[in-house]
C-alpha cells in the first residue's frame, strides 16, 4: 500500500451505500502534510508533462490543488459549480447532468483565466462517476487549452468514470482506486498501483456514461 | 504599501457598487507565491499565539488557509455553507442572516473536528459585514475552543464587519484594509498598517450589525 492508501485504511470510514468518509484528513478537516505528499507524487507521476496551470473544482479540490501547485510552481484556478448561472464578464460554462443528484449543475470559468497557450493539469479528491470532470474537461477543451493530465486523490473504481477518461485516452493517475468496500466489516480493496488498470471484469459490464 | 497592497492595485479591479475584483490572484486564480507570502505574514503577527488549528469557509477561503497552515504546521477545518441542512452526524451548525442577499444560510462544522483542546485562527479572503465570520466564532464558541485571532487577505474597511469583530476584543489582523474606492478613476484608499485602526469617524457614524 503506498501512504494515501495507508492512511485512508488507518482512518478512513466506510458507510452503506459504498460511501467512503475521509473527511477527518482529506475533504472537511484537512492534514496538510498528507496533500504535500500527494502533490509531490503527482509531480513525479507527471515530471514529464509541460503543466503551467492547475485546474479544480470547489470547494474540496481546492486544498489539493493549492498545495500541489507549489511542486509545479504553478497558479491555480478553481471552477466554480452553480445551479443559477449570473454572469459577470465572459465564461465558459460546462452543462453537467448529474444521475447521482438527477439534477444540472453548471461548472464555470471565467474565460481569461484559460486560453491555447495554457497546459493544464486537473485535480480533485474522488472521481466516482466522473461528471464533474468531463465537465473540467469540457471547459479546457473549449479554452483551447491542452489537458496534460488529470490527478485525482481516490478513485472509486466500481464506478464508471475512471474508465471512461481513461477511454478518451487521458493520462490519469489516482493515487488510491477502491475497488469495492464492505461497510459490515470496513474492509477497502485497493487496485494495485502500477498494473493495467484496463481488462478488468468492469469493463465488460455494459456500465455506460452515468452523467447523461 | 505592503505586498498585497500593491498587489492589489497592480492587478484588482475596481468595480461599481463598491465592489472590488481580485479574481486574477485570489479568489477564482490563485497565485500560490502570494498565498505563501500571506501565510507568512500571518505566522509574523500571531507568532505568540498557541494556535493548533485553522479554521475557514468554502469555497475562497480554503486554499490561503491551506498554505498558511504549512507556516503553522496546523491542520485545516473548512466550514460547509448550505443554505438547507442535511445533517449526518452530530455538527455545529451556525446560522448567518445575509443583509446583501436577504437570506438564511447556515454554516456548517462537523462536531469532531473542533473541540475545547483547540487554539483557532479563522482565515479568510474577505471581510465585509462579518456576517460568515460572526457564524465561524459562534461555531468556535459552540465547540468550547478558543479563537486566538482572525486573518483576512482584504477588509472593505468602509463596512462594519471589521468594527464589530475588534470591538468584541478579538486579534483581526488584515493584511489590506480599503477605506474607500472609486470605480471612475480605480483609486484605491488603503488604511495605513500598523496605526490604531479605532477611532475613526466611521466609529461614530451609527453603522450597525449588518447581519441580523
């Protein structure tokens, strides 16, 4: 297990409802030293990407990002998620349906903040369904801008997000993928880290885009 | 001018209405070197404090509160703002009447994380009413903890909240304080540092609580 896996073994919760609380080091109270070593592995998992921009999500992917960006001396720019869209200046703005929530949600970005010239790296806490990240995704693509990768702290990978970025032949690197969790007995299987993370039995489950 | 001063003429914008736009280094980008400039900043004025936690609000206030945490070698409790509550698990839940947006919102932190044993610093981008700082202290208070100071990037100096927070005996220190704007000409009035910040005529000029 590498330390994020350790850690979310040591004090992470698991509910019914394959609901994986990590909220005492990762998402409400947060254990700065840990998202250090996370950024510091994601800048070795992306050494060789030309990155000059992060780009997250609030509010939970902001610590992330933030202390990440010091290992890629880099800014950071967070979208902002809205139900109501009040615009002020130009923005690209991102239509995400969320099956979870059957509700739209919008993921917003002020239009000067990303152009062609930027190289962006995206970074969360949980990819599960992935919705709001094709929503990242769709916004960079729309700036102009270039996703050199996508770094997501867990990954939950019973659901279908991390599959289908991974289709769409994004680099992305999850430091923890759950394969599965049993709330009776709190037991969280981890995928091994640096096997093919394709040709799994999910794949061939029929699971389709949850987000539309 | 200190360095967010400057900052802050050389790259806010000032709008009508009194409405100040840092979005380019603050709060939507982020310029993670002067985030840690701020940090260190706010480690120099409450050097002396036994501070063992920070404290903020999403979304903006996360990720200066992230990097001054590394300057306090603390962990960061984000409050949640929602303007319905779905409680799961026990929290200390604040409630902050908004005079600008004529509703209720609450302001939301999870039991376990705040409690007698700690020494807060609440950190945040802005500071106008207090209304969201008002709710953060009731929530210290709530918990048994102790507030040992309040760090703000910008202070609208010409609003009550900043008044209202140091009349109640608490350390706020702001790194920017705007005493006036003119959206015309973009002049921007910074309160000199370091002098006493009573005593104004604003003092006098009958503003109240603008919260409740």
């Amino acid at each position: 297990m590498n330390f994020l896996e350790e850690r979310i073994v040591k004090d992470g919760v698991v509910k019914e409802g394959n609901v994986l609380k990590v909220d005492s080091f990762l998402n409400h109270q947060m254990d700065i030293k840990l998202l250090d070593q996370m950024g510091a592995e994601f800048k070795r998992r992306f050494a060789d990407k030309p990155i000059n921009k992060i780009l997250t999500i609030e509010a939970s992917g902001i610590g992330i990002a933030c202390i990440a960006a010091q290992h890629f001396d880099v800014p950071v720019v967070f979208a902002k998620k809205s139900q109501s869209i009040n615009l002020d200046g130009e923005m690209y703005v991102a239509e995400v349906e969320s099956f979870t929530h059957k509700c739209i949600n919008h993921v917003i970005v002020a239009q000067k903040f990303l152009g062609p010239e930027d190289h962006v790296l995206i970074i969360d806490d949980f990819l599960a369904n992935g919705c709001a990240l094709q929503g990242l995704i769709q916004i960079v693509q729309s700036a102009g801008a270039t996703v050199e990768g996508i770094g997501i702290a867990i990954e939950k990978g019973f659901q279908s997000g991390g599959r289908i970025i991974r289709n769409l032949g994004y680099q992305l690197e999850s430091l923890a993928i759950v394969d599965g969790m049993d709330a009776e007995t709190g037991r969280i299987d981890f995928r091994p880290q640096g096997e093919d993370v394709g040709g799994s039995e999910a794949e061939n489950s029929g699971e389709k885009n949850e987000c539309k």
